[in-house]
C-alpha cells in the first residue's frame, strides 16, 4: 500500500484544483454554464461515486472487517458529513444562481462575504474528500482515479460558487480565482494529514475501518449535495439520466480493470 502514497496526494491534489477550473469559469465569462450542462455533470459525478461506494468500498471494508463493522463505519461517515454540513453549512452553486449577476453597488459587501463564506465552508467540506481520494488511492490506484474524476466534477461548481460573487464584489479577476482555488487546496491538505497521521499506523484491518466510512461521506455527498443541485437547474430527467450515466461508465471501467 505504501507505494501508492504518491499517486494518492497526486490524485488529491488535481481533485482539489479542479475548483480552479470553477473559479477561471466564473471569471472569464459572464454567463454561467447551461443548465443542461450542469444538470448532467452533476449528476453524473452522483453516479460514479454511487456505483463507486456500493461495489467497491463497502465490499471491501466488509471483506476486511466483517458485515457489522463494515456498516457502522459507513454510516459513521455519514454522521461525519452531517455533522459538518450542520455546523458548517455551505451555499451550493444551483442553490443561488443568479447570486453572481447581481452588480448593484449597495450588494457588493454582501457577495464579497458570500463568496468568501463558500470558500471557507468549501474548505471545510473539501477535508474529508481529501481523504476519501487518499484512502481509496491506497486500495487501488484506478479505484483512486474513479474517485477523484467524481470529486473534481462536482469541485468545478463549487469552483464557480466561489469566484462568481467575489467577481461581481471586487471586479478582480485575480482575486476571484484565487479563493476558489484555495478552496480546493483543502482536499491535498486532508490527504496530507491523513497520510501524516495514519500512515504510521495503517493496517489491512484499519483500511478495512475506513474504506467503508469512506464510502458514507461519498454518499451523503452524492444525495445530499449532487442530485438535490443537478434537479435545481429544473431540467426534467437530465438529472437520473446523468446518474444513471456515471453508474454505466463506472461500471464499464471497473469491469475493464478486472
């Protein structure tokens, strides 16, 4: 497993700076991307990581440490996710769209503060996916990658949540760009600490504890953020047909690596 230390902050880290593709989006045009467009995304990055924590992790946490324990740490990572998003809540993209055309002089403090606020809540969420990339990284590098393409789709938006109201605050383009970046930066961090701190310590037994609690954070995100967001655009079915499309790539993928 150690061998994959690399690739895993690797991976972590183009995750985390997919927000940066968000964030040059939200900068260098005016116009948001389509509905459809989002829609589809979204839900797509839903399916992989669906697919992903259903037929991969929590097997293989079951396989290593049992049914029982394999399930309480799943929905451990579930309580994890929860309790973040209750104390920290953040302003997903598609739950303000028109939050980054608003100009008026008399509103800008008040986007600036949005902005900044997403980028911090941003943050704080991106921890624990850093360390989803990490620990699914250390299992299996391909498994690795199928996380952080999941995990870099949905980081575009949040990319985008960021830089669009420090854009239309400030008129910086640099400034924008670089907030939403730094919200990524949170992932390679998380994957960091996780490699500082359990790397020590890291056992078949204790990777067979957190592949499954893994797999929660990845489904809470997906049902609690990616698919209530992809049906915000209001594009009927786009968002199940993007679910169902990540479910079928990632099933094709995971098929081809056997």
């Amino acid at each position: 497993m150690i061998p994959n230390v690399g690739m895993a902050l690797i991976l972590t880290t183009l995750a985390g700076l997919s927000t940066g593709i968000g964030g040059l989006i939200g900068v260098a045009t005016r116009r948001e991307p389509g509905p459809r467009f989002m829609t589809l995304t979204l839900g797509f990055a839903a399916g992989v990581m669906v697919m992903v924590s259903f037929v991969e992790l929590l097997p293989g946490g079951i396989e290593a440490i049992g049914f029982g324990p394999a399930h309480l740490a799943f929905f451990g990572g579930m309580s994890i996710m929860f309790l973040i998003d209750a104390l920290i809540p953040h302003t997903y993209m598609a739950e303000r769209p028109h939050a980054g055309r608003r100009r008026r002089r008399g509103r800008r403090q008040r986007l600036l503060k949005t902005g900044l606020f997403v980028a911090l809540g941003l943050g704080i969420h991106n921890f624990p996916e850093g360390m989803a990339t990490f620990a699914g990284t250390l299992k299996d590098v391909d498994l690795g990658i199928a996380i952080a393409v999941a995990i870099a789709l949905h980081n575009i938006p949040e990319g985008l949540a960021v830089s669009a109201p420090v854009y239309a605050a400030t008129g910086s383009r640099g400034q924008a760009f670089l907030w939403s970046l730094l919200a990524g930066l949170a992932e390679p961090v998380g994957a960091a600490l996780a490699a500082l701190f359990l790397l020590p310590f890291l056992t078949d037994a204790l990777l067979g504890w957190l592949l499954p609690a893994v797999a929660g954070i990845m489904i809470f995100i997906s049902l609690d953020e990616l698919v209530p967001a992809a049906h915000a655009f209001g594009e009927e079915h786009l968002a199940i047909t993007g679910v169902i499309s990540g479910m079928m790539v990632m099933a094709a993928s995971l098929l081809l690596l056997r």
